[in-house]
C-alpha cells in the first residue's frame, strides 16, 4: 500500500523516541496492544503535578508504519497540553492528519488508548492507589 | 521477423539490464521477462499473429507450430508428452481446474480430497468451495519445517478419496515436500495425485514419473516468462486421467480448456522453460551461495533472528526470516530500496498473518516478524551486498523504537505479560 506523506515523515523522523523513567512518580506510562496481533504501543508521558501540563513525552512501537507514526504524532500533541486537553485527543483526529486508510484506524485507535493508559496510571500514581502495577510492565492500559 | 535489441541467447542472463533504483528480491512473486523470451514473443504479437484453432490458412498453421513447439518444450522439461500439456491463464487455473476437474469427474467414485494447510489458496480456496458442493476435504497439517508428512497423508486415505494435492514447494518458505513419497502412496491405492510445482519448476528438477504424480501445476511468470500464461500436466497413461472442463467454448486442447490460445505468452513460456532448464543447474547453485550469503550475514549482524523453513530442504532462492521484536510491514517501509515481501498481519487484507508461518507452529508475534527474500535469475553480489547492509541498519533502527526489544533486554518474559488485546 502506498502510505500518505505524513506517515512517511513520521515513521523516517520519529518524534519522541525513547523511555522515561518508569519509577518517577510524575511519570506516567501506558502500554496497549499486543505482540500477536501485531503492534505494541508505549507511551510515557512526564506531567508537572503543579500544573498538570505534560512536559515530556515519549515512546516506543512495535507495529507498522501507520501504528509507529500514529504514537509519534500523539507524543508530539500531548507534550505542552494538560492532562484534560490531552485526554480530549480522538483517533479520529490521528487519522485526519495522518491520512490513515480503514485498514489502518486500529493504529489511531491504540494511539488514543496508549495516551489514556498513560495519563490514567500518572493519576493512579499521584493518588497513591497503586505504584506496584507498573513497575510489573502489566500492559492492562 | 521484427528485432529487438540483441540479446545473450545463450546465457539468458541479461547484462543489458539496468540497476533500478528499487533492488528486486520479490521472485517468489514473480519474475522479470528474460530479453531472450520476449524477443522469442515479439513476432507473435504483429507478424504471426494468427488464430492456432485456424486450421485452414497459413496463418493459423504457423501459430499452432508454435503452439506445438512450446507443448513440447514444456513436456520435455518434465519427462511429459507434449499430449499431456494442456495450456491455461495461470497456475490459479490450473489448480482449479485440476481440482474441480477430477472432482466431477471422479465423483461417482468417492467424495473425499486430501490436501494440505500450507497450499496456495488457489488450491485451499477451490477445496473449500468443494466442500459446499458436499465433498469431504482433509487439510493435511505440517511440520516445524512446513513439509507434509507421507504418514499423514497415508492415514488420512479412505475407500472414499478420489484425489490428493499437495505441492511441490512452498511460496512462503521454500521448502520441498516429499513428493515422490505420496505419489507413491497414492499410486498404491489408485487415487490421482496433483500437484503444484509453481516455484518448484526451475529450481529443481520435476520429472512427473520419477515423482508418480498424475495432475501437475505450472506458471510461466514464475519462470522469466510472461504474466497470464500456465499449464497443467494430464496424464495420459497408467493411469489415464480426465478432467471435466471448467470452461466451456470451442473444445479447444482436447475440450479441457476452451478459449482462443494465447500464442505469444505460450510461445514465451515454451522458452522461458527450455532456457531454464539449460540454466538451473547452475543457477540454482549460484543463487543458494548468494541466499547463504545473505543468511549468514543477517544471523552474524543482528541477534533473535530465526529461519522459517526447512534448513536443507528449500528452494535455492528462498529465504524467510523472523526478525523478533520488529513488525514485517514496518520492516519493509523502512527499506523501500529493497523490494521483498512479508508473512505480517498489516501486508494482507485480511489482518491475520501469514497462515503458511502459522501452520507451521510459530507464533503470530514471530509471524508479524517475517520477511521473506526470493532471489532470482538477475540477482546480483552487490545487490546482496546492499540488502545486507539495509536490512541490518533497517531492524537496529526498528528495534530501538521497539518497547518488546527494549523488555527483552531487561529480561522481561514477554510471554508473562498480560497484554490487551485489541
């Protein structure tokens, strides 16, 4: 399949590659998917608790092209907006940027999930419900 | 005659070639037509451009010459008689009407067909749709290597089986099925024996009595031949078997295939074959030093790299490999000067990954890991050299962006993680 001119930059210059730390109580990460269907998203988001703004993001994607460049631009919209603004991001959105064809919307879809597991278990952790989950690497976003 | 450009009749390996920007390693795909095939066809497109079922002009007697010399150049490649060619659009045809053609033509004599899992779906689609039609199919299943088991297909014969189909190799993997074995068995209990040797035609020698097979698949595309072109092999003797047509018209080759020949592909088809079967030997060993090549510098350069296939017992050209923690489409994107292809879920329509891999008993997430290289005739050192060096920058890069490479790493039994499924 020919790929839109947006996910090509995305996936030749990847925003945001690489990993925060998982342990920082500011951190929160968000794991979805899986290897057997093909594609694993993980996206780390660093949050000033003063503010609630996300200061950095990251991530790392197993996964196509379309799945690598859809977390790429999520890292790249999250980081700046607070965590409300970044839980208003749709997948819809994600694919209207990246142009995404049907076969590919599952991609937008686990971007928006990877933000929302990312932002819920950085409010898991400042409410001290449960840091222990994450350090196990459980993928339950 | 019109004259292309003049080419190394002799050798078939075309010099006067330019590199493309995009190396081809796609030959399980298809292949390239050899400039001394074309050049054969060319004259059957303007000059000699008649009807071979004409049987009253000139015009159709030389078309059905040539006809009749690339039946015979086919038939001689695989120890056939030219009467026992039968040309078609394809191997897709091919397979279909070998299939469907025993099928009713047999069915008084039982309903059940043995075939197997790792098939082209030509075969495994016209099965199933046999299996509407009130036919019992039985999809053989294959090893760790992806190669059929005579004991399977002896135990899965009945008083009911009127055909078994299993082919000779496999597109995805390259493995050689033991063909000779089940041909035998079926020559035992006499049940008519298909099989499809489209990518085993060329690669490795086919002899329809050395392999006791009765129903026999070829394409000419396959071969550096042209796209649209393909026979099936009948046989005529011990047993003679016959096929209800699938296509109906104006009784042409024999009334088994009706439909106006396509005399330039056929005549590029009957060349195509004879130049392979004058270059294989050395081909083949030439391309297998190249794919070890290949092979041993992926395994040397990068770690968790796994061969799907059998080690030994495999196409010459093929090579189809696993490469952990990095998915096959994005593989592929990240290497567009390099044109192969994948076992992964997001190259097909279908979203699930390659049911050849799967068959076979390795994991999805190793089959969303696969890519597979099909050298050919035209394959060059430097172009390995390149792929190589692609290839390896290609999954170092992947695997850094990759959160399973980056687990495994830290020791993280990915199979103990609870993933969500989506």
């Amino acid at each position: 399949m020919a790929y839109g001119s947006k996910v090509i930059d995305h996936f030749e210059k990847p925003r945001n590659v690489g990993s925060l730390d998982i342990k920082d109580s500011s951190v929160g990460t968000g794991i979805v998917g899986a290897p057997e269907c093909g594609d694993v998203m993980k996206l780390q988001i660093k949050v000033n608790p003063d503010t609630n703004v996300i200061e950095d993001a990251k991530f790392k994607t197993f996964g196509c092209g379309s799945a690598i460049a859809s977390s790429s631009l999520a890292t790249e919209w999250v980081k700046g907006k607070n965590i409300d603004e970044a839980l208003a991001i749709t997948n819809t959105q994600i694919v209207e940027e990246l142009s995404l064809p049907p076969v590919k919307i599952h991609c937008s879809v686990l971007a928006e999930d990877a933000i929302k597991a990312a932002i819920g278990d950085y409010k898991r952790k400042m409410n001290h419900v449960d840091s222990t989950s994450i350090a196990s690497h459980s993928a339950n976003g | 005659m019109i004259n292309t450009k003049s080419s190394n009749l002799n050798s078939g390996k075309a010099q006067e070639l330019k590199p493309s920007k995009t190396i081809y390693l796609d030959n399980h795909a298809t292949t390239p037509v050899d400039p001394a095939v074309l050049d054969e066809m060319i004259p059957y497109f303007t000059q000699t451009f008649g009807n071979a079922a004409s049987r009253n002009h000139r015009f159709g007697w030389t078309a059905e010459e040539a006809v009749e010399k690339a039946r015979l150049q086919i038939a001689q490649m695989i120890g056939a008689n030219p009467k026992e060619i039968i040309f078609t659009s394809g191997a897709t045809e091919s397979n279909n009407l070998a299939i469907r053609g025993v099928a009713e033509m047999y069915r008084s004599k039982g309903n059940h067909i043995i075939t197997t899992v790792i098939e082209h779906k030509a075969v495994i689609d016209t099965a199933k749709y046999l299996e509407t039609q009130g036919f019992e199919i039985t999809f053989l299943p294959v090893d760790k290597f992806g190669m059929v088991r005579p004991e399977d297909v002896k135990n899965a014969i009945t008083d009911k089986t009127i055909l078994i189909s299993v082919m000779t190799a496999n597109n995805e993997i390259g493995t050689i099925n033991p063909i000779a074995e089940i041909g035998a068995l079926a020559k035992e209990r006499g049940i008519i024996f298909h099989t499809d040797a489209v990518q085993a035609i060329g690669r490795i020698p086919v002899n329809v009595d050395d392999l006791k097979v009765d129903l026999l698949s070829i394409s000419a595309h396959k071969i550096y031949g042209p796209k649209g072109v393909g026979a099936l092999y009948i046989r005529r003797k011990n047993p003679r078997v016959r096929l209800s047509p699938i296509i109906f018209g104006g009784g042409h080759e024999r009334g088994m295939r009706s439909g106006t020949l396509n005399v330039p592909g056929i005549v590029g088809f009957g060349k195509a074959i004879e130049l392979a079967a004058k270059l294989m030997p050395e081909e083949s060993k030439r391309l297998q030093k190249m794919r070890d090549r290949l092979h041993e510098a992926l395994m040397a350069q990068l770690d968790e790299v796994t061969l799907n296939g059998h080690p030994e017992k495999r196409l010459s050209n093929n090579l189809n490999l696993s490469f952990a923690y990095v998915e096959g489409e994005a593989l592929m994107m990240a290497i567009p000067e390099i044109a192969v292809s994948s076992g992964s879920a997001c190259t097909s329509a279908s979203l699930e990954p390659s049911y050849v891999l799967k068959a076979m008993g390795i994991g999805e997430d190793l089959a969303h890991s696969s890519l597979r290289f099909g050298l050919g005739r035209f394959t060059t050192e430097e172009e390995i050299n390149f792929a190589i060096e692609k290839t390896v920058a290609a999954v170092k890069k992947l695997r850094e962006m990759s959160p399973l490479y980056e687990m495994a790493k830290e020791g993280i039994d990915l199979k103990s993680v609870q993933w969500t499924a989506h």
